[in-house]
C-alpha cells in the first residue's frame, strides 16, 4: 500500500512545486519587462540634447528645449549645463518629470572629428536617476558626414526602491537634416550589463528606431518604429528573451509592445 501511495504523493509534490515556480517566473517576467521599457525610455529621452550643437545652443532658450531647463554656458571649457527644476511649468514636457543637470561638452573638435559627451549630475526622469556619461562621436567624412556613434559604459539605473541597473552600450545614429535643420534620425545599437536582480542583460537591435523632432520638441520621445531583442540569463546558458517593437497609434503618439517570453504582451504609453 505505502509503495503505491508514494508516487502519488511525490507527483502531488511535484505539481505543487513547479505551480510555485511558474508565479515566480511570471512575477519575474513581468519586472523584467518593465524593466526594459525603462532603460530604452531612460536612454531615448535625452539623446536629442546630445545631438544638439555648441551654436544650437547658444541660439537656444530655455522655452525651446523640451523640459525648459535653465541653461548655462562655459565658453573656456565648450560646456552647456542644462538644469530642469521640477517646478518650472513647462507646457512641452507632457508632464514628464525631471530634476537635475545635464551636463554636455563639446571634446576633441576639429577638422576630422569631433566628440559630444553628455553627463548626469543628480538627473532624474520618471523616478529612475541616472548616474554616469554618454560619448557622442562625429567623425567629418563627405560619404557620411551626419553618422553619430555613440559609446557609455557602466550607465546606472537606479530606480524608486533604489535598484540599480548598469549598463554599457555601443550604438550608431543617422541624423535627417533639412534646410540645415535637424528634423530626425534614427538609431541602433547594442547594451549588456546586469539588471536589478543581478543577472546578465544583453539587448540586440532588429530594426532601426526611427525619432522625429517635431515630436521631441513637443516632449514625444518614443521612436516611431523599430524593433529590439533582450535577452535576461538565468545562468550562463539559460536566458529569457524578450521582443520589444514600437508602432504609431497617432501623429506623434507612440507606443511600445513587449512581447514576454511566455507570449503575453506588455503595452507602454509615455
């Protein structure tokens, strides 16, 4: 009797088990998804700032940039500082909430190339501040002269409940131009690092995001198209994947879908 009546408590077991599992894998997967869109959103909110140039800005006042932060110059050292001060009414930031500086200096200019980095001192946008700096390179070339690459590493993430992510990333912008006005690029690239629970995270594009600078002007930033892959490794050989693609709901509201390993889809709005 007590050998027939063990595999039918091991199996009872069993199924207990893996059902405690699966909620901590769901549980998981929906973090890690959230997760995501934060670091693209994170990444993409400040990259027109770092396009901008010296003369942009000197032309510039603090209504004209999305968030209207205060902006201060230092000629000597070719160096803008951006201040947003988060009770400053600012009708071009649909509500997006930053505090800090961004800092952004103009390295290494001359006729070959010249570099753009842009640092975060004490920013925060959404609740996640930012810790670290982004280079920005412009090598000056008649086959393509309006190429960017861009290159951080060991950016921090740190959310509400002081979780950190860090990542480093080596990117490539196109930039469209008008008339000699900026009017759109589009970007593509590659991050790793470790997310907020300490596992690896690695993200591979698989079509360009696309930005239009009316939109970003008015405080729109997700790009109207493109699509990337991210990967969350449980070990060194096992990982979840994840599918992020944006689309246009309407004329500058975009939105993301990520598609969770598990086939449920996460819908995300500025």
């Amino acid at each position: 009797m007590l050998k027939r009546l063990f595999p039918i408590l091991f199996l009872i077991f069993t199924i207990s088990c893996m059902s405690d599992i699966d909620k901590n894998i769901t549980t998981d997967l929906q973090v890690e998804g959230n997760e995501i869109f934060n670091i693209s959103f994170t990444l993409e909110e400040s990259l027109f700032l770092g396009f901008q140039t010296l003369d942009d800005y000197r032309k510039a006042d603090t209504l004209s940039l999305p968030g209207c932060p205060n902006i201060e110059f230092n000629e000597l050292e070719r160096k803008i500082t951006l201040e947003f001060l988060k009770e400053r009414d600012c009708t071009n930031d649909q509500n997006l909430e930053r505090t800090g500086k961004i800092h952004i200096q103009y390295l290494n200019s001359n006729s070959l190339e010249a570099t753009t980095r842009l640092t975060y001192e004490d920013y925060q946008v959404r609740g996640i501040k930012v810790e670290g700096s982004r280079d920005f390179r412009q090598v000056r070339s008649l086959t393509n002269p309006n190429r960017r690459t861009e290159v951080f590493t060991d950016l921090l993430l740190i959310d509400q409940k002081e979780s950190s992510t860090k990542i480093s990333g080596n990117y490539e912008h196109q930039l469209t131009f008008l008339n000699g006005l900026l009017t759109g690029f589009s970007s593509t690239g590659s991050l790793e690092g470790r997310n907020i629970t300490g596992r690896p995270i690695m993200m591979t594009p698989v079509a360009p995001k696309r930005y239009l600078i009316n939109c970003i002007i008015t405080g729109f930033y997700l790009p109207d198209s493109g699509s990337e892959t991210w990967q969350i490794f449980r070990n060194q050989t096992q990982s979840t994947t994840h599918n992020l693609v944006y689309e246009i709901e309407s004329e500058c509201l975009n939105r993301a879908n990520l598609t969770l390993q598990d086939g449920r889809i996460m819908v995300f709005r500025q």
